[in-house]
C-alpha cells in the first residue's frame, strides 16, 4: 500500500507497469481464444476420422464455446485496455479505505450493541 492506495504488484515485489497491465487485459480474449482452438483442432485430429463432423458438434462442443467466450471477452476487455493504457499511475491505483479509530463503535456504546438483546 502506498500513500493510502493499493499498488498492483507482482511476484518479485515490484510494481507493474501501466502498460503491462494493460497488454494482459488485452491479451485475455486471444489467449482464451487460442486455447479453444488448440483443443478442437487436437479433438478433430483425434476423435473425427470416421465419424462427420455435425452442427451440434459445433454448437455444444466445449472447445468451440471456449472460442466464442474468448471472443467476447475480447470484445469487453479491449476497450478497457485502451483505457488502462491512456491513464497515469494515479487513476489506475485502486485506493483502500479504511475506517479511523474514532469511527469505530466502543464497547458498551448504543452503536456496538445494536441488533444485540440486551442482558
């Protein structure tokens, strides 16, 4: 947490950067996209010499509906990438609030015993 902002960090304890943040928002839906291909082309290769290849194959095929998802999720992240990769620092920092001491009911107070039976 720096000044009262949580801070993206990675692994090794560094900060990321603005543009590297955005590169893996933007990456999220051709990743998901190259995995569903993968998977149907190795399920082709394997599973369909002798039998065709139907259109309910291709509309409940798991694969082929990791390809439509990584599609969409294309279609939703690369406008929020091009955001990301547009703001400073101090707009993508995800701020943490905390409540201060004094905000915090005391024991005994009418506040803390609320919703409470009284003994």
């Amino acid at each position: 947490m720096q000044n009262g902002r949580l801070v993206l960090t990675i692994a090794s304890g560094k900060t990321m950067s603005v543009q590297r943040r955005a590169l893996l928002i933007a990456s999220l839906g051709p990743v998901l996209q190259a995995i569903g291909l993968t998977w149907e082309a190795l399920h082709l290769l394997l599973a369909h010499w002798d039998t065709p290849l139907t259109s309910r194959h291709l509309l409940y095929d798991p694969a082929v509906l990791l390809i439509v998802v990584g599609f969409f999720a294309a279609a939703i992240c690369l406008p929020v990438a091009i955001e990301v990769a547009r703001a400073s620092e101090g707009e993508v920092e995800i701020p943490v609030y905390e409540v201060p001491p004094s905000a915090e009911p005391q024991r005994g107070s009418p506040r803390f015993n609320r919703g409470r039976a009284s003994r």
